[in-house]
C-alpha cells in the first residue's frame, strides 16, 4: 500500500471515529452549536493567526 493510500485511509479512520463522538453525543441530547457561532470561532483563530 503506498503512503498516500494509507493517509487517505487513516484521514478516513480519524473521520468515522468523530462522527462516531457526534452521534453518541446527539444520542444522549448534545445540542451541538449553531453554524454562525462556529463560524464566528473560526474567523477569530484565523485573525489571531496573522
């Protein structure tokens, strides 16, 4: 297997395994966070990254 096959793999791994979180936390009535305010998160960590 090459290099680059096994990262995609692994990236796919790491993926399944935070929606895997995400679904247990839902289940068990996680609300989550509204895009605006990730988005808000977002915007702050890349203007403090300049």
């Amino acid at each position: 297997m090459s290099m680059g096959h096994h990262s995609k793999l692994q990236k796919k791994l790491e993926l399944y395994a935070k929606l895997a979180v995400a679904q247990a936390e839902r289940a068990a009535g996680e609300k989550g966070r509204m895009l605006p305010e990730v988005m808000k998160d977002i915007r702050r960590i890349i203007r403090n990254a300049g």
